[in-house]
C-alpha cells in the first residue's frame, strides 16, 4: 500500500477540502464534520475535475462544476445525473498528525 501526504490535520478544518496529485491522479481529501473521506477528482460522467467544485458540507456532497452531478462523499455514489457511476474513494488515516490517503499497489489489485 502507498501513503500520499496531504498536510497537516490541523489544516484541514471541518467543511474544507485539500486537492493533492499523484502523476495524473487527483484526489479530493474532505473534513466532513471531523470525518475525513478522499474521492478522486474526476467525474464518472465526463472525467472532469470532479473535487474542483462545490462541496456542499451540510449533505456531504461534491457537485461536478461542469453539468452538476452530485455525489456523496462518503461513498462516491452518484445522487443526480448526468452521472451514473460512482467514482473511486479512497482510505484515509491520520499518522502522526498528517492527513494520509492511502492508494492499492497494482499487486495488490491483482
């Protein structure tokens, strides 16, 4: 399993969000009362930039800035169209105080 750093816990305040890469991988990280979830930032319906919109922190939901989709954070459920499928989430930890997304090796997919 591979570790990605996004920052501090401390700077990732309840409501907020981080974007981080990794090559060509995006992944939004979101505080969602104190829970923290990971999506990849890329909408199911067109792969656009998925986390670069809103984040509506009352229902935990992330709204693709292109045609709207609306998916649950928690899950990457689509909850309205255009999208369909849900998009990949990701494990999150805290070690040592830093916000950690951890991503499966491709042995480990296998």
């Amino acid at each position: 399993m591979r570790r990605l750093a996004v920052c501090p816990l401390a700077e990732l305040a309840p409501g907020t969000l981080r974007l981080l890469r990794d090559g060509p991988l995006g992944i939004g990280v979101y505080n969602l009362d104190g829970e923290l979830y990971a999506l990849e930032d890329r909408c199911s319906h067109d792969d656009g930039p998925l986390c670069e919109g809103e984040f509506d922190a009352d229902e935990g939901v992330a709204v693709c800035p292109r045609h709207g989709a609306r998916f649950d954070i928690r899950s990457g459920r689509p909850l309205s169209l255009p999208a369909v499928l849900p998009v990949a989430t990701y494990p999150v930890r805290i070690v040592d105080g830093q916000v950690v997304v951890e991503l499966e090796t491709a042995a480990e997919v296998a």
